[in-house]
C-alpha cells in the first residue's frame, strides 16, 4: 500500500497575542486516511483545522498541500482551498441562495472566471500572432458560460441525490432542519471535487435526533474513501470511522494512534484523564 | 353677509396663488425638481455609503484597506460635522462654480452629504451579516471580493432596506433647502409665487400639503416593503423542523 502524504504539517505555531495556541504540530495525513482530532476544549483543534485552509492565519511553520507551502503568505491560497472542502459546526449556508445555488455558486463563478481568462488569453495570443512569424497556438476553449452552469447544476441535483434531499433543490436554508442544514453543506462542500474534507464539529450544533443522518452521511463518505479530518466530540463515531486519532491538548498533539491503541491503551497521563471525563 | 365676503376674499388669494397664470404648474413643476434631486441624491448616497461601510467592513474583517477605511472615516466625520446648508454653498458658488446646472449641483450635494449617513446605517447591515458567511465563502476557494458581492452585500442591503428608504424620505424634505442658492424646488415655490401676489398664505399651504402627500404616500409604500419583507423571511424561516 502507498501511502501518499496529501498535507504534511511542519512546526505549525499559532498565537493570538500572547495566548499561544499551537505550539509547533508536526503531523502528516495520509491520502484515503480517516483522522479523528480530539481533546479538550480550548485545546487549539478548530484553530488547527482552520490553520490548514488558512481561515487563520499561522504566525509560524509550514502547510504543505500540493507540493507548495500553503502557510506562506505568497501563494494562491484561493486555488488551494477549492481542493479542501470544509464543513462547519455552524453550517454556514448562504442565506440569501437556494440549498441548489448554494451548491453551484462557488464553481460556476471559479470557472467562469478561469474561462473569460483562457478568453484573455487567446485574445492576446491572436493580437501577437498578427506580428508573429511563427504563430503560436490558442489554448482550446470547449467550454461555455451556458456549459459551466448546467454542468454545475447537473454535479449539483447529483450531490443532492447523493445526500438524500434532492427534493430540496429549490427551497431557502433557513427552511431546513439541522441536519437537512449540514447535509447540504457537506454535499456543497463536495461541489469542488476536493481531495480533502475537513469538518469541525459538525453534528456539535445539532439536536440529538439528527445528529444520526450526519454521522450516516460521513460513514459513506469515509467508506468511498475520501480523506477526512474531523475535530469530534463523537467518541463512537471517531472510534468507528476514523484510521487515526489525535488527542491534543495545550496546543499541541500529545498522543495518536489507532482508535484502538488511544481508546484502550492510552499511554499519556493527559488522555488517559481526557478519557476518563468523556468516554 | 360677512361671512360671504370673508369667504370670496379666500377664494381672490386662492385663485391668485393657484389659478391665475397657471400658477399650479410651477407647484407641479417644483414638486418634480424635489423628487428629482432627491431621487439622484438617493442614489448617489446610498452608492457611496455602501463603499465606505463595505471599506470598513473589508478592513474589520481581514485588516485589510486601512488608509482607505482612515479616508472614509475622515470623509463621514466632515460630512456630518458641518451643516449641509454650508456644503451646498461650497459646492455652488465654489466647486462648480463654473456651472450653471443648479439641480445636479443640488443633487450631487445631497448625495454626498447622505453618503455619510448612509454608511452609518449600512455598516449596522454588514454588522448583522453572520461572520460564517464570509468563512464559507472564503473556504469554498472565493476570493473576499467576490464573496462580498454574491453573499454579503446582498444580505447587508436586503437589511437595511426599510433604513434606506427612510432616508429617501428624509431627502425629500431635506432638499428644500436648495432654494437658498435659487433652484425652483417645491420649497422654493411659495416665495416666487408671493414675490408677484405679495400672499403667502396658500402657497405655503399648498406647497406643505404637497410635502405631506409624497411624505405621506413614500411611508405608506415603506410599511408595504416592510410587511413584505417580514413576509417572504416567514416563507423562507417558518418551518425550523422542515419535512
Ligand atoms: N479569533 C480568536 N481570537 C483570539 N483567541 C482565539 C480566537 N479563536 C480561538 N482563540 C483561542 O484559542 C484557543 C483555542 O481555541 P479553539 O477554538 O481552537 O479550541 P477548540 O479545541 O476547538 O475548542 P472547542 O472544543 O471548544 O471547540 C482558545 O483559548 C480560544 O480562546
Ligand atoms: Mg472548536
């Protein structure tokens, strides 16, 4: 079995003010792997989740995703985030959009985006060409405006379909239950086709009853094998799903191991006690 | 026999003020410069007030356009310490000076002025806009401008809708003070007409009643935006359990 590094964490410091947050995590995720963060509150895990899409900014340490160093400053960290989808406590629909524009809006403005600069492009390329002896070749565009939506929407009525609610294509967020909410923000998180899903606590704001259907939802997608990084307070679930478990506490991770070497034979004082408060 | 001569001395001042030379048209005529004025004044400031709030917004958020947001903080703080009576003589006898489109000038004052004051009530719109829009947004691979533009600034706007519109009206009367440099608004009416009838009784009569009508009848169009807003965030939040 290869095991391909898809981000691999070097040193990840994390300070607000003086509060020091992350102190140095180095850990890597593995393609296909399933990792469940847990700790106490307050121990740093949403900030580290959102450190490697930079939703926060890290004060030191390197990200690297896509063979780039994604914690510096330079790069294009749009570009990367479109292959990270992240799914929050708080759903965050976009209220002011339908669950399907929901779903569609974030690659349908990407790739018209990426369309009208092909467009620039070749503009360009004929402009230069008139003064060329050699001509240089337009890239082929095979694409359209027209295209890019109705494929969006097609992607989209499928993700739907495959989250169990394509009925509500064309209804508001703020009609929905919780867990319809985080459904649909898992399945538009899907939308981009990430290699990777982070999720933090994502049945944490959810009433007990619905809490079921996420978790269900996730299992499928760990069993089709998507990367995922979940920050959890499930321990069932993160014992049954996950391949890996960090414990982290004060900023950095104290232990890890299978859920079973964690769960059952914890070797650190610190999680043992953690265990003990939870399980 | 008093009476009826009490009564056909009204009626001379009322057909003088209204009647004779046509005189209503130039009520007409003035109504329609004020709602002008300050319809462009409307949009003028309600452009300029949803730059500066989103200037402000954009640097709260992510610390970014800070000498920008210094500019726009200085531009609100001038625009509402000083009396808009004195900005519209700056801008008339000063700034375009050169130019003799008094109700374009009257226009542009206004909507500057109102720029200010709508920033204030469209930063309290951006401010009620859920942090985890923007979060969202940005974790989807947007950039913060085109999240601004698709998710924020329309939920920001929709907001504070029923405030901008109250500042429409607020314009409406606020702009009568543009006769002072001899634009023939609504306001301005009652004096021309007495400067030939020397009664200003039913010219200030009317041009009030006027005032009330429009006022009376834009408020009345609020409250119906008002209701259908409350309406359609029913329809879109009734069932918190969805089937
Ligand atoms: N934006 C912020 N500004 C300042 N301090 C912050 C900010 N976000 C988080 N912190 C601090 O960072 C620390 C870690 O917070 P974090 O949210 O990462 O913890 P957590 O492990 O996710 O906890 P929980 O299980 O409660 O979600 C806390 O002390 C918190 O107060
Ligand atoms: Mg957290």
């Amino acid at each position: 079995m290869e095991n391909k590094v898809i981000i691999r964490v070097c040193d990840l410091k994390k300070q607000f003010g003086s509060n020091v947050v992350l102190d140095g995590v180095n850990t890597d995720f593995i393609e296909g792997q399933h990792v469940a963060i847990i700790g106490p509150s307050g121990s740093g895990k949403s900030t580290f989740l959102r450190c490697l899409n930079r939703l926060e900014e890290s004060t030191a340490g390197e990200i690297w995703f896509d063979g780039e160093n994604i914690a510096d400053p330079k790069v294009d960290i749009d570009h990367h985030r479109q292959k990270m989808g992240m799914v929050f406590q708080q759903f965050n629909l976009f209220n002011n959009k339908t669950v399907l524009q929901n779903i569609t809006l974030a690659p349908v403005i990407i790739r018209k985006k990426a369309l009208a600069k092909k467009k620039r492009q070749n503009s360009r390329t004929r402009f230069l060409n008139c003064f060329r002896k050699e001509k240089q070749p337009l890239i082929e565009i095979t694409e359209t405006v027209e295209s890019i939506q109705a494929e969006a929407e097609r992607t989209a009525r499928a993700l739907l379909e495959r989250v169990g609610l394509p009925e509500k294509a064309d209804v508001y967020p703020s009609t929905l239950s919780g867990g319809q909410k985080q459904r649909i923000a898992i399945a538009r998180a899907l939308a981009m086709n990430p290699k990777v899903m982070l999720f933090d606590e994502p049945t944490s704001a959810l009433d007990p009853e619905m809490v079921g259907e996420v978790l269900d939802l996730i299992r499928d997608l760990a069993k089709e094998g998507m990367t995922m990084i979940i920050v959890t307070h499930e321990m069932g679930f993160a014992r049954e799903v996950a391949d890996r478990v960090l414990f982290m506490a004060d900023g950095n991770i104290v232990e890890e191991g299978t859920p079973a070497e964690l769960f059952d034979s914890p070797k650190e004082e610190r999680t043992k006690q953690f265990l003990k408060c939870v399980l | 026999m008093k009476m009826n001569e009490f009564f056909s001395d009204l009626w001379r001042r009322f057909s003088k003020a209204v009647i004779v030379e046509d005189r209503w048209l130039l009520y007409l005529e003035g109504l329609g410069n004020t709602l002008l004025i300050a319809l462009m004044a409307a949009v003028l400031g309600i452009t300029i007030g949803v730059v500066l709030a989103m200037i402000n917004y954009i640097n709260k958020k992510t610390g970014k356009l800070r000498v920008a947001t210094k500019i726009s903080n200085f531009y609100i703080t001038l625009v509402r310490g000083t009396p808009v009576v004195l900005q519209l003589m700056i801008l008339y006898f000063v700034v375009f000076s050169f130019w003799d489109n008094g109700i374009m000038i009257g226009a542009i004052t206004f909507g500057l002025n109102s720029g200010a004051y709508v920033a204030e009530i469209a930063r309290s719109g951006f401010e009620s806009v859920d942090d985890g829009q923007m979060e969202a947004g940005r974790a989807m691979g947007l950039s913060t401008w085109q999240t601004m533009r698709t998710i924020i600034i329309p939920q920001a706007v929709r907001n504070c809708l029923p405030p901008l519109f109250n500042e429409f009206i607020m314009l409406v009367k606020e702009t009568a003070i543009v006769g002072y440099v001899g634009i023939y608004d609504l306001g301005k009416i009652p004096g021309l007409i007495q400067s030939r009838t020397f009664d200003y009784l039913f010219p200030l009569l009317i041009a009030a009643v006027l005032y009330l009508i429009v006022v009376l009848g834009l408020t009345k169009i609020l409250h119906v935006l008002e209701n259908r807003m409350a309406k359609s965030d029913r329809n879109r939040g009734g069932v918190a359990n969805g089937k």
